[in-house]
C-alpha cells in the first residue's frame, strides 16, 4: 500500500529552530535535524487521514528520538567499520 502525506489540515508546518542535537560528541545541526522534523510531521499527517492527532511537542518529540537513533546508529557503525 502507498500513502501519500499531506499537511495538518488547519497547522503550520512545523519547523526548527536553536540548539542543535548533540550525542556522545557527534552534532546533528539545525538543517539535518529539520529533515528529520518533516519526516515526523510527515506521519503524523499520513496519521491523520485515520483520524489521529497529534500536538507540535509530541512531533518534535518523534523527531528528536529519530536523531537520536540514527545518531547513535551512526556512531555504531564507525564502531564496526574501524575494526
């Protein structure tokens, strides 16, 4: 099946501005950080044709924790790689 997202009827897009993400050293900066704040506002709206709502927190929430997981993901490989 083939979903198609569309923006939070009613909502701005959400977007990102201050501190960027940082783990164990590694920067994620504002412009990476914001793809991963449109692929979080992305679902939710493809969320939304079910009916679900979702506020601005807990998208920049989803958001933070894809970073952070593809951050860390990241620095495990490296791990892999560099032996």
């Amino acid at each position: 099946m083939f979903y198609i997202g569309f923006p939070l009827l009613g909502k701005d897009v959400v977007s990102y501005k201050g501190k960027a993400v940082e783990l164990n050293g590694k920067v994620i900066k504002d412009s990476e950080f914001q793809a991963f704040l449109d692929r979080a506002t992305q679902q939710a709206s493809q969320y939304a044709q079910y009916g679900m709502q979702f506020s601005d927190a807990q998208i920049r929430d989803t958001a933070l924790k894809m970073a952070v997981n593809d951050l860390a993901f990241k620095q495990e490989m490296e791990k892999v790689s560099d032996k």
